[in-house]
C-alpha cells in the first residue's frame, strides 16, 4: 500500500495507482483496509467444516407435509401444531410431547393422561408472542388449576384451542433457534438465548443454511450468553454438541425446502444431558425465485 501525505496520487504512468497499487491519502484508512484483508485472508484459510448430508431427514415425508399444508392454504400461512411437529420430526427435532384440546374437558383429560403439572399454551391465529397477550399458563398442578387457566387464556385471546404440554425442569439456559428466508441470501438460521430475553437483549447469531458443524459450534460460541452454556460459575455446561446438532438440522430443512419461509422454535431448553423444543412456530409460502447463487459466493 502507499499512502501519499499531503501529495496527489497522481495520473502520470509511474504513479502507483497506475501500477495497481493501493494508494490512500492518509494513514488511517490504508490500516483499516489492510486490517480488512488480513480477516478475510484468515477466514478464508479457515475450516468450514461438514454439513449434514442430504439424506439426514425424511426428504419425502417433509414433502407431503408441505404439500397438504400448502393445498389447505395456497397463499401459504402458518401451519398447525400436529404438521408443524409432523415436519421438524421428519428431520429428527423433537418438540416436547404436545396434545390439543378443544374444551376444557378436553385440556383435563389430556392434562390426567400426561400427568401434572402441565401447561396450558393457545393456538389462536394470529398471536405471535403467547405471553404478552395472557395466551400461556404454567405450572398448573391440579383440575382446578387448568379450569381456571383455559377460561383466562379464552378471555384474553377471544377462544382458540388449547395445546397441553407437560412442564419441564432442569433446564440450565433456555434458546431460541429460527429460520427466516430472505430476499437476496435465501434461508438464514438464527441462535439467540431465548425465552423473554429474546427481544430485550438481542443477543444473536445469524449463518446461511446449510450450516456446517464449523459454523453452528461458532454460532454458539458467538453469543454473549455462551459462558452460561459453558459452566458458568460451577454450573454443569450444556450439552454444545446437541445444540450444534439442531442448528444443522434446521439448516438442512430450510435449505431443502424452500417453502419453509418463518420457523421459529422457542423456548429450546438446554441441559447437560441434551436439549429439548417446548414450542414451534412454523410459516409456509409457495417457493419464490431462488435468490443469485453469487450472491452467496463468499469463497472461490
């Protein structure tokens, strides 16, 4: 680089512009410029790791989920709880054993079948953040409590039916892992820390799908949040494999299928021992023109 203080560049063919030699007027931002080489010279010579192969999911299977969906509702639109736990399943993310009540008998017998205590979540169209409308109730003991619990969630979200979840414990860090298509790059993955700290803090990571191992274990150790899935302060560190394991598997669904416009799984509780999806949110739309494959091309 050349850097001419208080000079012209100049336009003559010995000039270093002439030479194809960068040529800045002041020091600072040839530094910067050289600084942005050296990153991208080390990121390029950097190991992007495996993805998952294409035969990780059900590919036919996922199909025909997104086809019956997509034929109910040819504008696209959000799916159902049972096909949006049909679709995920297909790649193997688990969601957490949910059942859908009508009545609130229905949500006592489900509640009976899987054992208190359980929680009560509404499937009203529409709601997109459950909690701030009253839409979900938690650590529901009793008969009692569930009645008490479906008649407020059915006065605050003007009726919808109810899934029942049981509630789970021991969970030392809650996520939140998404999907979201966008215009130019196509199908980007998110890891943030969940639950309502989601929105208040915005702490996340963001790669495009298909991500490699490489890619999901640097999406972890990326957020601000990742000493508390490390062990921070003694506490036992979460299971960084399995949270890795459901970045590339969501990344794979999205990239294999293109109708999957929104997906949105929060909370996902981490443990030592593993991880588990308490709730999906999922959005199809026919496929739009795949974005320009250059674009995307950050390597050679």
């Amino acid at each position: 680089m050349a850097v001419l203080l208080g000079g012209s560049s100049g336009t003559d063919a010995g000039s270093p512009g002439q030479r194809r030699l960068p040529v800045f007027d002041f020091p600072e931002p040839a530094v910067r410029a050289l600084a942005h080489v050296v990153r991208c010279a080390r990121w390029r010579h950097t190991d992007i790791g495996h993805p998952l192969g294409v035969d990780c999911g059900n590919v036919e299977r996922a199909r025909d989920v997104i086809a019956a969906c997509l034929e109910r509702a040819p504008d696209g639109g959000w799916a159902d709880p049972a096909a949006t736990s049909e679709l995920l399943g297909s790649y193997g993310i688990g969601l957490v054993v949910t059942e859908v009540a009508a009545s609130v008998n229905g949500a006592l017998k489900i509640a009976a079948r899987l054992g208190y205590p359980v929680v009560l979540k509404t499937t009203a169209p529409g709601v997109v953040h459950k909690t701030d409308v009253g839409g979900v109730r938690g650590g529901l003991r009793s008969p009692q409590d569930v009645r008490t619990a479906y008649d407020d969630i059915s006065l605050a979200t003007k009726g919808g039916d109810m899934v029942v979840l049981p509630m789970i414990g021991g969970a030392t860090t809650e996520l939140v892992v998404g999907v979201v298509a966008e215009s130019s790059f196509g199908p980007i993955v998110m890891l943030g820390l969940g639950g309502v700290a989601t929105d208040v803090l915005g702490d996340r990571t963001f790669r495009a799908a298909p991500v490699s191992d490489m890619e999901a274990r640097q999406m972890v150790l990326g957020l601000k949040a990742a000493p508390l899935l490390l062990g921070y302060r003694g506490a036992p560190p979460a299971d960084v494999d399995a949270i890795v394991d459901l970045l590339q598997r969501v990344g794979r669904l999205a990239a294999d299928h293109p109708e999957v416009v929104e997906l949105d799984l929060n909370p996902v509780l981490v443990r030592p021992g593993g991880l588990l999806a308490v709730d999906a949110r999922l959005r199809l739309a026919p496929p739009a023109d795949a974005p320009d494959s250059d674009l995307r091309r950050l390597r050679s």
